[in-house]
C-alpha cells in the first residue's frame, strides 16, 4: 500500500459524537479558536497561534498536503455544535515496514469529555483495517498527562520514556512513547 492511496482522497470517519473530516478554510476561526491557546499548544510541536493569519497559514500547510496526496490530519467535527474542534493524524506513516505515529490536538473545551480517545479509537481502527498497519504508535512529552491517560484508554502500551527525543519549543524534551498492535487491537 502507498500513501498516495489512502491520501488521494482523505475518507470521512465517523463516530458517535464526531466527524473525522478533511479541513477547510472554512475552519479557520474555529482552529484559530484553539489554537491561541497555550494551554493547547504547550504540548504539540507547532506554535501558538497569535493572528487569524497564522492559522490560515497552517490550513494552507494542510492543503497543500491533501494537494499533493501526502499524509494529513483530519479534522475533528462535534456533530452537537458542528464546530471543528481539533485535528488528529497519523504524522508519519512508512507503508513498508506497516508502522505509523498518531498525533492530535484538540480544544481545551473538549478536554475530559472523552472526544480525543473517540477520535483516536476511529483513528486506529482506520488504520489496522485500511492501512495494513502491524503497530502504531504515539509519543508524549512527559508532562502531558492528558494525552498519555489518552494512549492508555486506547489501549496502547507505555514503552518507555526518550531522553531528550523531541526538539520542539527551542529545547531538547523527553518523551513518553506508546504503541499498540495489530493483534492487541479489540474495539
């Protein structure tokens, strides 16, 4: 399988409260929402969002990817609000070895509700049965409690901690990695 197969055409995913969907333009003022927040940004590798234009710039970044048929986020769509809450992907994916790495990012409003672990399950899920993926994983700075209560909701395993394997924020961070595979998966 290549990447090109799945990305040509980023499918729509759904679960009970969300829609994984391809980001727009459209969604600009609801990531822009979040994205300001540093609440929100204090963990992910990208920077806080200071003007409208910022986030429309990140939207053209994940264009430009849908464009090009390489590896890119869905968005994350309450059905309740209609609102575009957050983004989730796999940041990488290597086809041959049938290995990738799930990321996210999601509002402070939404947190502790359960959505980001929704998004994440429908994610995987996505990806043992569409992707042929042997093992998926996901890292977590250290002190970001949240999203590793999230990979272990989902089921993954806590592997270990990289010394200093991120460069992000300016500085060297240790993460916390986790996996899940293929015959661990039970949704």
């Amino acid at each position: 399988m290549e990447i090109s197969h799945i990305y040509c055409n980023l499918p729509t995913l759904e679960t009970d409260r969300l829609i994984l969907r391809k980001v727009t333009l459209e969604d600009a003022e609801d990531i822009f929402y979040y994205g300001k927040r540093e609440e929100v940004t204090k963990y992910v590798t990208w920077g806080t969002h200071k003007t409208l234009a910022d986030t429309e710039e990140f939207i053209n970044f994940i264009l430009n990817k849908y464009n090009n048929n390489e590896v890119a986020p869905w968005g994350i769509e309450c059905k309740k609000s209609g609102r575009l809450i957050g983004t989730i992907d796999f940041v990488w994916w290597e086809p041959n070895k049938q290995i990738a790495e799930i990321g996210y990012a999601i509002s402070k409003d939404c947190w502790g509700k359960g959505l980001t672990t929704e998004a994440a399950m429908e994610v995987i899920k996505f990806g043992f049965e569409k992707m042929n993926l042997t093992r998926i994983q996901a890292k977590c700075m250290v002190e970001n409690i949240g999203s590793a209560r999230v990979l272990e909701k989902i089921g993954m395993s806590f592997e270990g901690i990289m010394r200093k394997g991120l460069f992000a924020k300016g500085k060297h961070q240790d993460i916390r990695m986790y996996s899940i595979l293929k015959e661990e998966y039970f949704f």
